[in-house]
C-alpha cells in the first residue's frame, strides 16, 4: 500500500504547488505548472485504481449487481483455481478461508486481474493470458505479498475494482506501474463504515457544487480541504500499530479526498489560473 | 607540484586540464552566457536584468592566454507590471545573442519573459576639441564675433564603451521567452515563448511573423509547451525547436508559412523499466543546440545528453548519462522543485566534446570520440588562480578515493544551469549561482606547452586597474 501512500502525497504536493505558482513574481510558468498537472494526473489515476478495487464499493453494489452474472459464468471456467488461491491465501492469514462466497470472490479477483493484464501495462504483467491456471496461479502468487494481509473481503469489491480501473486503464497511453493487486485491507472497514460513507460524500459533494461557480474559489477551497484532509489522513496511516483505525482514519480522509478528486480536474484549475 | 601537473596532463583519465583564470561576483544570480562568434567577447545576463560584457586581452607573452576583463555593464531590462493581467514581468535576462555584424561596433540581443531589445555596443576613443563656437566657459558665442573658421580636431581619449538600445522588440508574446536565435542569413531571428515561435526581421520593431503555434482551441487540451528554439547555423530555412514532452522538432520555413507540421520530429521510445511518476518531467528537453557543422543536434533532458543525427530520427546517435544517480531521488527533487532545473549544454569548437552542467556546482564532458567523460567542479574553494581542476566523482555507495563525494552529500542548491564554449579555443564560462568562472585548457591551440603555474597567486580579479563595479 506504500505507493498508495506515496500518489496521495505527491498529489498533495502538486496541487501545493500550482496553488503557490500563482502568487509566484512573474506570473504563472505555463511549463512547470503543465508538468506538474502531468504528475498531479497519473498520482491520481494510482490512486482511484486502488480506490475502487478497495474501498467503498459496497454502496456501488447495486448499481453493479449485473456485474455478478458475468462473474458467475466465469467462475465456472476456473473452478480449481480456488484451491491455488486458498493456498496461498492461507499461508498468508492463520484462518483457512472456509467460506465459498471467499472461493469466488478470489477466482473473481483473478479472473478480473487478468483481464486486465492483458489491458494494462503493469509491472506485475506476465504474456500467456490464455492458460488459466499458469496465470491464475501466477497472479496468486503475485499479489499475495503487497495485498492479501487480511481475511475479509466483500464479495462485490474485487468485481467492480477491476472492471472500473479498466476503462482508465485503456484510455491513457502511458500508465505509471499499477500492481493489480486484491487489496482487502480497507473493506473490512468499509463494510463497518458504509452506513456514514454516503453521507460523507453528500456533505462534500453539495459543497462542491457551490462552489463550481467560482474557479477560482473551488481551487482555493479544494487545495485547503485536501490539504487538511491528507494531514489529518497521514497522521492515522503513519502509526501502523492496528489495522481497524488506520483503515478508518486513511478512509475518512479517501471518501472526501475522492469526491474532491472526482471533481477536481488539475490541469483546468492551472490553466483558469493562468 | 610541476610533476604532477605534468603527470596529470599525460593521464589518460581525463583528456583535460583545465585551470582557472576568472572569476567576477555580480551582485545578481547569473541567468545566461554567450561568446560572440570570434570569442573575443563574452556576455552575461543576470536575473537583475543587467548585461556585462567581458573582452579578452590580446595574449601577451607574460600571459600565455588572454584574460577576459570587464569590458561593458548596462541595465537591459526593468522589471515591469502588466496591468491587464496583474502580474509582474521579471527583469531577469533569459537568453542573450551575439549578432554576427562585422563592424567596430557589436550588437546583441538580450530577453526578458516578455521584451527583446537589439543592444549597440560601441567604444569611443576619441574626441573632437577645438570649437570655436563656445568660449571658455562653454557659453555660446555671439556667432558675428566669430570671424575664423576652426576645424575641430580629433583627440584621443579614454576609452569609453557606449550601450545603446536600437531597438526594442515588444508586445508580441503572450507567454514567457525562453529563446532567441540569430538567423545565419544575419537578417532575421525567431523569438519563442511556452507556445508560438515567431520570426522578426532585425530592423522591423512593429510586426512580427508567427511560424510555430502550439496553443490548443481549448487549453484545457494542452499537452506540450515549446522548450527552446533555434536556427540552424548554416541553413537559413531550417529550425530546430524541443519540447516537454522530450521530442524536438526540426521545421522546414519552406514547406509552409506556418511550421506546425515538423519536416522531420526526433524522438526516442521511453524506457518501460524507468517508468514513474515523474517520467514526463525528466523527458521534457531544456537545452538543445546544433552542432557547430550543422550535421548533429544536441539536446539536454533532466538526467542526459543525447546527439542526434540530423538523418535519423527515431533515437540518438549517443546518450550520455549526466547524473543517473539521481534516477532514484526523483521523489525528493520533485518536492524541492530541483527536478524543475533547465540545464543548458554546449559543443565545443570541433564538435568533439560536450559540456553540460549539473548539482553540487559540478560539470561534467564528454568526449565523444573516446567516450571519456569528466566531472569538474567550480567553486572558491578549488579554483585558485592557475590550479588545475581536479576530476570529481560521485559515489552512489560506499567512497572508493577520499575524494569521492557521496550523492547523498551534494548540495543541490549550487546547480550550473549556463555553460558556454569558446566558438574556436577550449576556454569555457560557466556559471554557478552569482559567479562566472572562465577556465582555460592548458593546451592551447597553437600548440605552447606552457608550463602553468600551480602556486595560487592573488586573482587578478582583485588587482584590475578596473575592477568591476555592479
């Protein structure tokens, strides 16, 4: 989750940055402020992709609950993959994973990660897509060491993560390393959280949308929230002593932080600017 | 130390010695360098908006190379407030050019962000006495009291070196300059800003030709920005401009009123294993510079210098590593904005060897033919009058030599952004910070093998009749 932390805070950086070219003596650098925009996008674009394959997609469910039957047919391509996974699922979390809805959902999650490697250029891509179980198995062992640290996961999560990343995926030419990872450790709070996430995102949205009006004020205003946000969000992924507040404190801070990001485009706030 | 420093000069390490022979402190931080086309002179501009011109003494036989003295220091630019926009243009001198008239004057354009203006630098060592149109007191005469005619007779006098502006270029960029370029037919120069390149005639102040535009319908779309312009030194429908996004085009005046379309776009396919998040700002060009035949363009990215090839565009003819060490420290750059630094680079008179500078007030050469490079450093501490220059290296582990200093060590504060070579000899100028240090090759072009003095005189700096006064 490292480079999780680091696009959340080269974001934060970048968007210090075009806030500060503007009282800058000589007026605004079209060239840096370009650059940095650069930089301010592919942070952002690492840090959505795991923000949908992680959080928050328990309110996303039903709007994606189609998304299940496609899963379910190919489930049924992959059924001993499930064993890999428990396998190498269990050597990472003392419980053995008992339940069937978890034996989907990591067929699923591999399924959809591989789907994706073909899209994406990633570092953890391997070449053979079509062997299901080489890959499968690969993917397994892959993603294992950065993600799979904890034991729940919500059956909806790994479907619409990988689905939604991939579009952006396709539509960028160049893509910063994007390990496709299944990245459970922030559902379990989510599930906990998700009676206060939709309320969250009203606050921040109806905020937002005040201040549409004024370029100028929703730069200022979304610079300053952001930046209050990752303060108060770092100081709670800096001490990794339980993984429950962490997650709630890093989610707190992702739910505003993403509805910010969804409407914050980088590069239209520089160039108003400029 | 006489053996030594002979030693050194055969050691096959470094191809060169060089040793120090100037160093002047404006009060301003140095913003450009540029010989004019003999070398005699030497311009600076600083981010005061001032402009000092060096000239190199004849070589006399107690020096066995000249030196370069304050020839000349005026006010180019003031910073000025652009009330539409409410913002305030620098004063500070992006680019400044030598144009290539061969007269007892000499002229040079100097720019601003937003203002360029063809200075005239001429001496006068002469003076006409002997009016007889005004009396002693220098009150007019009753000219019916005049009843002789007086031819005035020319005196000599000291020598005064004159600035004048003779023409100002203005009101024609929207965006910042960051280059101008003296065509080779000595009539035209192009001016290019972050988006449109512009081409004016030497002698029209009020119109100008637009020959290259980036700007987008919408600019929200933007995507690049234009980087540095040049001419090619030879053909005079031919330029060369680069860009943030690491290509450089070359543009055809020919082909079309409006070079939009590149005749021919050098490129290099990125590297996938040194993919992050700053891979676009590492890639963006600062610099680029035809060689001296015409035949090679240099350009200069974050961490490289690249030769290419005018006939082969999709990857160089040869890459230099400047500092790779910093490939992993790019994080900590970007937040000190030191990943921002345009660093300028320079060919020497022959083409042979390339000059580029980088952190810790180091620079580095290479060598092209014998792929040698060397790391050298100007700073107080090391550049005593006439000391050779001993080679650096920096060390990514644990130090080799005592001398090795550790990339961890390096102050990225001193950074020497402005190199300048000497069009015909191996002297070069470069620039850290607020000091101009002009270091010479011991071996000179016509071949003397001078024995160079090592003992550290007082600079002669301080012992100039003139000493420069800012």
């Amino acid at each position: 989750m490292e480079y999780k932390v680091e696009a959340h805070r080269i974001m934060s950086i970048s968007l210090g940055k075009i806030y500060n070219s503007r009282v800058q003596r000589g007026g605004i650098k079209l060239h840096k402020n370009l650059l940095v925009s650069l930089v301010l996008r592919s942070a952002r674009q690492v840090y959505l992709s795991d923000y949908y394959s992680g959080a928050c997609l328990n309110a996303q469910s039903e709007r994606e609950g189609n998304e299940w039957d496609i899963t379910d047919s190919e489930r049924e391509k992959f059924p001993p993959s499930a064993t890999e996974c428990d396998r190498v699922e269990s050597t990472e979390e003392p419980q053995p994973n008992e339940q069937p809805e978890k034996e989907r959902e990591y067929r699923e999650n591999d399924d959809e990660v591989k789907s994706d490697q073909v899209d994406c250029t990633s570092t953890l891509q391997e070449q053979n897509q079509n062997s299901s179980l080489d890959s499968v198995a690969k993917v397994s062992s892959e993603t294992p060491p950065e993600s799979i640290t904890e034991p729940k996961e919500s059956p909806s999560d790994s479907a619409v993560a990988e689905r939604d990343s991939t579009p952006e995926a396709n539509g960028e030419s160049h893509q910063p390393p994007k390990p496709y990872v299944c990245s459970n450790r922030k559902r379990s709070a989510e599930e906990s959280e998700s009676g206060d996430s939709p309320q969250k995102r009203t606050k921040v949205a109806s905020s937002n949308a005040k201040e549409d009006e004024e370029a100028e004020e929703m730069d200022t205003s979304n610079v300053s929230n952001l930046i209050t946000i990752f303060g108060s969000s770092f100081s709670g992924l800096l001490s990794k002593e339980s993984a429950k507040p962490e997650a709630e404190a890093e989610d707190s801070g992702q739910i505003c932080c993403d509805q910010m990001l969804k409407n914050l485009n980088p590069w239209s706030t520089a160039i108003v600017a400029f | 130390s006489e053996h030594a420093c002979a030693g050194f000069y055969q050691n096959k390490k470094t191809f060169f010695s060089f040793f120090f022979i100037l160093v002047c402190d404006p009060a301003d931080v140095i913003s450009t360098v540029e010989f004019n086309q003999t070398g005699e002179f030497l311009a600076t501009g600083d981010k005061g908006g001032r402009v000092v011109i060096f000239q190199r003494e004849p070589q006399s036989h107690r020096h066995f190379i000249g030196e370069y003295n304050v020839y000349s220091t005026f006010q180019s630019h003031e910073p000025e407030f652009d009330y539409l926009k409410s913002l305030e243009i620098e004063e500070r001198i992006n680019k400044i050019r030598w144009l290539p008239l061969h007269n007892p004057a000499h002229f040079l354009l100097a720019t601003n962000d937003k203002t360029i203006k063809l200075w005239k630098v001429s001496e006068r060592d002469k003076r006409a006495e002997g009016y007889n149109l005004r009396d002693e007191e220098g009150r007019l005469k009753d000219l019916s009291t005049v009843t002789t005619l007086q031819v005035p007779v020319l005196r000599p006098m000291d020598l005064l070196v004159e600035a004048s502006p003779r023409r100002v270029f203005a009101n024609a960029h929207a965006y910042h300059i960051n280059s101008i370029s003296v065509n080779s037919d000595c009539e035209t120069y192009l001016s290019a800003d972050d988006l449109r390149i512009n081409l004016w005639n030497l002698n029209i102040t009020d119109r100008s030709f637009n020959i290259v535009d980036l700007k987008p319908e919408n600019m929200e779309d933007l995507s690049e920005v234009i980087t540095v312009a040049e001419f090619h030194p030879h053909h005079c429908h031919l330029l060369a401009f680069s860009s943030s996004t690491g290509t450089t085009r070359l543009c055809d005046m020919r082909a079309s009123a409006l070079c939009d379309q590149h005749a021919k776009l050098f490129e290099e396919a990125a590297d996938p294993s040194h993919r992050s998040f700053f891979s676009e700002i590492v890639s963006s060009v600062s610099d680029v510079k035809f060689s001296h035949s015409g035949r090679y363009l240099l350009t200069r990215d974050y961490l490289t210098v690249k030769v290419w090839d005018l006939n082969m565009e999709n990857k160089p003819v040869e890459t230099y590593q400047v500092h790779d060490y910093l490939r992993t420290k790019l994080c900590s750059l970007y937040e000190s904005d030191c990943i921002f630094d345009k660093f300028e680079c320079a060919w020497n008179g022959t083409d042979s060897v390339i000059m580029t500078g980088a952190y810790n007030n180091y620079f580095r050469m290479f060598d092209r033919a014998s792929l040698r490079d060397v790391t050298l450093e100007a700073s107080r501490e090391v550049c005593k009058r006439r000391a050779v220059l001993q080679p650096r290296r920096v060390c990514v582990g644990k130090k080799q030599k005592e001398t090795d200093v550790s990339v961890d060590s390096l102050d990225f504060r001193k950074k020497i952004l402005h190199t300048a070579w000497h069009p015909k000899e191996n002297i070069i100028a470069i620039a850290a910070s607020n000091n101009l240090y002009i270091f010479q090759d011991r071996l000179t072009p016509n071949g003397h093998h001078n024995t160079p003095e090592i003992q550290s005189a007082p600079p002669k700096w301080q012992t100039q009749p003139n000493p420069p006064t800012y």
